[in-house]
C-alpha cells in the first residue's frame, strides 16, 4: 500500500490568543493554536494524582507540536476544587481532572464511575468503562452538563485508613469519629460510626488535636506525604471504602467539537496514557512508602477483624442498592455496574486472586 | 499564559513511497508522509493480542492525520512469527509487536521483560517498567540489537490449562506431556513432567489424538476460540507459569531516529494506549467467555492441588535463579526484578489481595 500525497499549502496566519471556538468546522489547520484551561480538583502537582494532568498536558503539546497547549490550574488557583465541574461544564474552562464521585450531589450515578464501597478494583473497572459498556453510560450521564467525560488514571486499592482507636470488633465502631466522604460515610454510619467530612488540609490538625478518631486518605505514597503516620497510632487495611477509584478527565463539549479529529484523538491518547501511567505511579511508590511506614517509622499495621468487614460489606450492599433506585439512569448504571463486577468476581476468583493467594 | 504564532509556510511537496530514513533532522515536515511495515508474531487479527497492533495503527494514523502510516502484518505474511525480531533489528521492517520471551534464544534477560513462572502480575509489570527500572534495563538489553521496546499489552494471568489427565497430586505430574514452552517448561520438567514445544496451530490435533496430555494456551477467550474445551476434560487454574506476561512493541532504532519528536510521542502514546487497553479488553472477553464455558459446554473447572503448586513455585525460584546467572546485564535484570516484586507482593498483600480476599 502506497500513498501519494501532494501539498500545495501557502499559509500566512497570526494565530494569536486562546479562543478555540472559532474553528471553521473539524479539519485539520496546522496553524491554529488552541489554549485550553484545565482545572484540577487536586493541590498543584499532588503526588501522582495533581502530576497527572500535568502529564497529559505535556503529552498532548508535544504530540501536537504546541498546536493545543493546556494550562493546568491546581484546585483554588483558577476555580475551587469543588467547582471544578461546573467550569468545565459552563465553558471557563476547557477541560478538568478529578474524580467523578464528587459530583454525586448532581448526579447519582456518578459514584459508579469513580468508585464505590466493595465495588470493582482498577483492572475491572478499566473493563467495565472500556469494553464493558460503562464509558458510554458515563458519556450519557454527562451529556446534559455539555460534558465528555475520559478515564484518566487510579489509585488501585486504598488503604482503610489511620486510627487511633484500636478496631477489635463491630462494637468499636459505634461513635466512632472518622472522616470519611460520600457512600463510605453512608456505610459507616448505618455501621454505627458518625462519619465526618473534612478537606485535605484539615485532616492532619483534626487528628491530631482528637476531633476524629480515625480518617482515609489515599494510600501508604500520600498518606506518607501527609505525615498521617505522625498523628495515628493504628494504620488498617483493606480499603472496602475505595478499591479502585477511576480518576477523570472531563472536557467542555463545544471545546472538544471545536478541535480537528487529530488533536482530538491526542487527547484521547493522552489520557489513556495517564490512565495506565497513575496506577503503575502509584503501584512503585505505595510499596516503598509502606516499607518506609514500616520500617522506619514503626507503624502498625492492622488488618479489620472480619465481622466489621462483613458488615460494612453487608450495609454497603443496601446501600449501593437504594442509590441504584434514585432516577432512571442510575437505575441502569447500577445493573451494569453490578452485573460485570459479579463476572469479573467470578473470574478473578480463578485468575488475579487464585494467583495471588498462590505465589507466597 | 498566550502565545502568538506567525506561520509563514509554503510546501509544494509530491510524497511518495515508503521511505523514511531520509529526513534530514528530527524537525517536523507536516507534509512528509512515513510509511511502516509493523511485523507481528499473531496470526493476522487474532483477538486481542492481534488486533492490539492494529489499534496502535490506527490511533497513530488518525493522531498524526496520515503523516505516519503503519501497515500490519500477520505472523508468515512478511515474516513468520519467531523471526519479528530479526526483521525490525535488520530494518527490514520498522517496527514489530510480540513478546519478549521469544527471543529468550537471543537474550537470557529477555523472560523477565514478558512474564516468569510466580513472577509479578499485569498492574506489577506495569509499575516496574515505568517506575522501577525495569524500562531502562529493557531498553539497554535490546540497544545492541539496534531495538527500542515499549510496553504494548498485557492478558493478566494466564489459565494452567487444558488437561486430559487429573491432576491430584504431585505424582500424576510424572511423564505428564504437556505443551508449555520456555521456563514454564523447563520448570514442569524439573518437577516431573515432560514439556512439549508447539506452535498454536498443532495444539488441538496433538491433544485431540493424545500425542499430548495437556496444553497451557492464554485464557477462556483465546481458549474458547481455538475450541480446546472440545478435546480436554478439565480447565486448570491458577496460571503460574505467565501471571501477567506483557506484550512488546519494538521499533527499529534508525527509523525512530528518523522520526520528528511530535510522531516519536504518537507512537509512544498509541503503545500506551494499547498497554491499558488489552489488559481492559481481556478482563471483559475472559469473564464472559469463562461462563460460556462453564454454563453452555459444561467445562469441569479444577484448581492444581497445593502440593503440585508448592513444588511449581521452589522449581520456579530455582529456575530464576539460574537463568539470573547467565550472564552480567541478567543478573542486573533478575535482581531489579525480584527485589521489585518483593517489595509489590508485600504491598499488594494489604492492598489488591487483601481486598480481593474481603469482597465476596
């Protein structure tokens, strides 16, 4: 196959500025420039989940040769995290990172593309979104927000959390003050706990001075960066809250019609890119942050007593069922959700777990 | 941030053929078509492990808006499969996708950079390779070969196999004839059995007319394509021989040099595109095809008895050990790999086991 290509281009343009809206229609101008904003929901250039999108950007300058270049804005430089969405949505900005969850107060359904208790880990929820029929459900739910949404990296499975009340049984949950957001905070509560929510930056002092008992954050990397271990006396595990978190990019509908289908598909590329690029990130630095944590700091590690598992197991499946019942969409989302996690459960059972349990 | 850009370009170009090795520096021609050979060592669009590259050549072509055409060649329609690595190190083609571990011939370090017997699975690959060194070591082992490799898929945890045979004890390995090729092999081998080399297209006769007892083959989606349920009586799990083997994309180092930067990134961004993306794909066939299996063919699922696999798992360290021993740039690759591995199977026993462990 040959291809024969002859090109008679005479170009004289001033492309100046960071107006991409005015794109004639969807060919290629090898000339144009677009500037894009994105806006993060993370502190600028947080370990892994703040330098992914600062990837993604560098990514798509350099494989567009600067003709798309993306600014990215840490969360309160351009917007609040929290605002994150609604930027994006209402066209201040092109483009977002996140994650979808903290947008549940919207939209329901938005919990299942992100991460819900007991639910699917990294590996399945990549499945899920790209081959299982999640990515078109989310594309859906964000379409009334003139929004398209992209999977752009995880955390895998979280760690339950810093305590400083030891968990001997489900008897030691009542009251206890641990923060906790979103359909974790849910479960915990019906569990017998008072869930708090507090922001990143208010969870070191609050542990410290006694206001909580316990708290989540991400994994052994941040949690390490965060100096939790400082503050808790008991570090547990599994994470049942978040056992794969999807991390998003989200871009502005008429921002994204506006691009020529080649920046589009960089773009695309790029978060892929990402989405396998976090992972292994924090694959590498959780390990030896936990070894640090261990062997350098004296931390312990607990593992929860299994009937507190299985009733936070128990609760979470009421309660991942009622928020299945809140609209139609949702309705839909949790059926697929639920019906590839049950198959993926069931071959993982043969597959990633049976060699897990195997290799030591 | 803004940036003014005046372009004054005039091209008046016919760009014919398939040659690349002509540009004159690494600047970007927008006008300059590359045209690519990409040998494969996959029958032609075999699932997912052969139409991966072909997503790569598409993502590339549509990314570069033509600029950079790679056309795919099935295994024996350029070369035959096990010489891909030849023709992209001779430049005969300029880029190929297969698995390291089939130029073990070439270069002992090569196994460590697809898969081993009990080493890491797919989310642990990735995270070596892209943060732990293991990329660098990759890149170092194929330079004299005049080779760039790049991660380009992964299938997660392979099945044991099909067996005729039941497997109860760590006898019934004895004279066992099973196709297995590689350290898998050579580790059947020490523990009792006797390993048989087959290319794909043999195995269902050999085990339809017991010229073999059992065959390893990829997992319930591959398996169930190639009809093996139909000349076997049981499905073995779990896959110790190849927890996680990653797929390679090679690329002859002349033509990379010969590309300008912002193709170079395309090229990179589309292997990563497809690193994520098989790993997605296999996870959503696998479970589906693992229920067909089960439910419409009635397939007797068996999991290999604990001493069979403790006996697997001390041959396999031998193995490893040995192979680490061969020459000097091994035994670096063996140590970055099994100290890594170490330190992931610690994490990931509080984290992705412990967690799979919890959720039923």
């Amino acid at each position: 196959m040959r291809v024969c290509v002859a090109l008679l281009v005479v170009l004289a343009l001033g492309a100046c500025g960071r107006e991409s809206a005015t794109a004639p229609d969807a060919t290629v101008l090898p000339d144009k420039v677009y500037q894009w904003k994105l806006v993060t929901t993370w502190p600028k250039n947080l370990p892994a989940l703040g330098t992914a999108p600062e990837r993604l950007a560098k990514e798509v300058e350099l494989m567009s040769n600067g003709r798309l270049k993306i600014r990215v804005f840490g969360a309160g430089e351009l917007v609040p995290a929290m605002e994150v969405f609604d930027a994006v949505s209402q066209g201040n900005a092109e483009m977002g990172h996140g994650a979808a969850y903290y947008w549940r107060g919207k939209l329901a359904s938005a919990e299942f593309f992100a991460t819900v208790p007991f639910g699917m880990n990294a590996q399945e929820m990549n499945g899920w979104l790209h081959y299982g029929g999640g990515l078109e459900l989310w594309q859906e739910a964000y379409a009334p927000f003139n929004l398209i949404p992209l999977a752009a990296g995880n955390s895998g499975v979280q760690m339950a959390g810093w305590f400083n009340k030891e968990i001997n049984s489900l008897e030691d949950l009542k009251g206890l003050k641990m923060r906790i957001p979103g359909l974790g905070g849910e479960v915990l509560k019906r569990a017998g706990g008072e869930p708090v929510t507090l922001p990143g930056g208010e969870i070191f002092t609050a542990l410290q001075t006694g206001v909580i008992d316990a708290t989540e954050w991400v994994g052994p990397y941040n949690d390490l960066a965060l100096g939790l271990h400082t503050v808790a006396k008991y570090y547990y595990y599994p994470g049942w809250h978040e056992p794969g978190p999807t991390l998003e990019a989200i871009i502005n509908k008429d921002a994204w019609e506006s691009l020529p289908p080649d920046l589009q598909a960089m773009v695309k590329a790029a978060a892929r890119t990402v989405n396998d690029d976090m992972l292994a990130e924090f694959t590498v630095r959780n390990a030896s942050a936990l070894k640090t944590l261990i062997y350098d700091h004296g931390v312990q590690v607990r593992r929860l007593p299994d009937d507190v598992i299985e009733r936070l197991r128990e609760v979470s499946a009421e309660v991942l069922a009622e928020t299945g019942k809140v609209d139609p969409l949702t309705t839909r989302v949790y059926e697929s959700y639920t019906a590839f996690a049950k198959s993926a459960r069931e071959y993982h059972a043969l597959s990633e777990q049976a060699y897990l349990e195997i290799r030591d």
